[in-house]
C-alpha cells in the first residue's frame, strides 16, 4: 500500500511538473519570439521562417525606431508618470485606507461603499474629458497623476492589510506621544510593505500602458505608448521616413524594414521595462496579495 502511494505521489509530481514546464513555455514564448523578430535581419525574416533562433542579428530596428523625433520626451513622461502616478496612488490610497479602518471616522462604512462602486459604475468617457477639463488639467502632468490617487481595488487590499495589524502596536506609540501621521509613517506603512508592493506593482504597470488620457487630453505632453501607437497606425508614411533616415545615417543599416519587424519591436519598447521591475517586487508579491485579498 505504501508502494503504491509512493508511486502515485512520483507519477503525479512528474505530471504536474511537466505541466507547469509546458506552461511556463505558453507563456515564456511568445515573448522570445517577439524578440528573436526584433533583432532579425528583416528580409531574411520575410524569406524564411523563425521559430528559435534569429535570422542573422542586427539592432537596425531598434535604432530606426529610437530616432523617431518625439520619442524621447515622450519616454521621460512616461517614466516620470509611473513613478510619480505611482507613488501618488500608492501613498494616497494607503492613507485613505488607514483612515476608514478608525471607529471614529463618521460615515466610514458609507464612504467605503461608495468608493468600491467605483469598480463597477463609470459616468463614461464623456463626463470624464468635461470634468478634467474643467479642473484645468489639459495638457497638465498633473493629469496623470490625480485621477489615480485613489483606486478602489487598492483600497480594498491595503485596508484587509492594515486592519490585521494588531491595534496594540498603535496604541503602545500613542502612549509614547506618537501623533496619527507618526502612527501612518512610521508604524502602519512599514508593517504594509507587502500589500503596498502589490499596490505598486499594479499601479505602474497601469501608469505605463494608459495611453487614452493623453490622446484626449494632453497632445502636448506624450507619452511613449501614445507615440508608438501613432507609429503604428501611419506605417506607410513612417515606414518611408525610415528608410529615409536608413539611407542617410549608414550603408550597412539599409535593409528591408517590414511593418511587422517595427510591430515587433515596438511591442518589445513598450514592454520591457515593466518586465525589469517585476522582479525587484517578487518577494512581496505573493505574501501581500494573499494577505489582503479577501475582502473586509
């Protein structure tokens, strides 16, 4: 009996492993093909198929995409934006949360409903350009920052978080004179750093993509996404314009450049980065999304 529980237990690690293999694969691949696409010398691309390997390797259109004109503003808005957007959100959201998990706050179950219907309920796009508008935020930096103070879905996870911590811990500091921002500052936020991680991670993943924003409301003040989703949407034009600046920069970079290679590395552009942040979170990751995931 215990041989057969023991080959049933290897049987099902080998399986599950194997599984676990093949989806790390599923989702590993298509990531390495869009790179392997990027750095492949594009007419050998065009005339034969890649599945593992680039065909040749060159970073031709690595460098005809970062000469675009506007992309290097628009990459310091964007990283200025998830950084800033991001630490806003995170601080803001952390700090509302705090305050409706206080007895004494009049109307704080009330308010706390009311800020989750915002998950769920949008006045539409509408409204949304009027009011901003009329807040004076078009082309405003200051766009990409205050409509995100506060989200919900954060909300809810910081506020299950904070409210396991042990109330004891307050009020020892309150004894020692501790005032409501020291408590915020110097107990609750370090003790949530594993939810307000998950938090960030959310948040400028958020602040990275979002492009819509500044389509509507701040032409003046791009953002990369925007730039090379404009890219994309006139290829004939900025196709030619490449290959243009191709023939005029060195005679060993004109190629064939194809709409699909410049899809691909601009796809990779956008993407990278939140890849390289990842990592820096992972060991919160887990903890703080399990820990303030069920709903208070």
């Amino acid at each position: 009996m215990a041989r057969r529980t023991a080959w049933s237990h290897r049987i099902f690690g080998f399986f599950n492993l194997l599984f676990l293999l093949l989806l790390v694969v599923l989702c590993i691949y298509p990531f390495y093909y869009i790179f392997i696409y990027s750095v492949s010398v594009p007419d050998q691309v065009a005339r034969h198929s890649i599945y593992l390997w680039p065909r040749g390797f060159t970073f031709v259109n690595y460098k005809q995409i970062f000469m675009l004109d506007e992309l290097a503003k628009a990459a310091g808005v964007s990283v200025a934006r998830t950084i800033v957007g991001t630490a806003v959100t995170v601080f803001c959201t952390a700090m509302f949360a705090y305050a409706l998990t206080k007895p004494q706050l009049r109307f704080r179950k009330a308010i706390y409903r009311i800020t989750l219907a915002t998950m769920y309920v949008s006045a539409g796009i509408i409204p949304w350009y009027i009011t901003m508008k009329s807040y004076g935020l078009k082309d405003n930096f200051l766009l990409y920052v205050l409509p995100t103070a506060i989200i919900a879905f954060y909300l809810v996870l910081i506020k299950t978080y904070i409210e396991q911590i042990p109330g004891a811990m307050e009020e020892s500091a309150m004894i020692d004179g501790a005032n409501v921002m020291t408590l915020f500052l110097r107990i609750i936020l370090p003790l949530s750093m594993p939810v307000l991680a998950v938090a960030a991670i959310f948040s400028a993943v958020n602040q990275w993509n979002t492009w819509t924003d500044n389509f509507f409301l701040a032409p003046n003040l791009p953002t990369m996404q925007l730039v090379l989703l404009n890219f994309l949407t006139d290829q004939t034009s900025n196709l030619m314009a490449l290959k243009t600046n191709m023939a005029t920069v060195s005679s060993s970079d004109i190629q064939q450049v194809t709409p699909t290679s410049i899809r691909m590395t601009i796809t990779m552009i956008a993407t990278l980065p939140i890849i390289f942040v990842y990592p820096f979170f992972q060991r919160y990751f887990i903890s703080g999304i399990m820990i303030g995931a069920v709903k208070g």
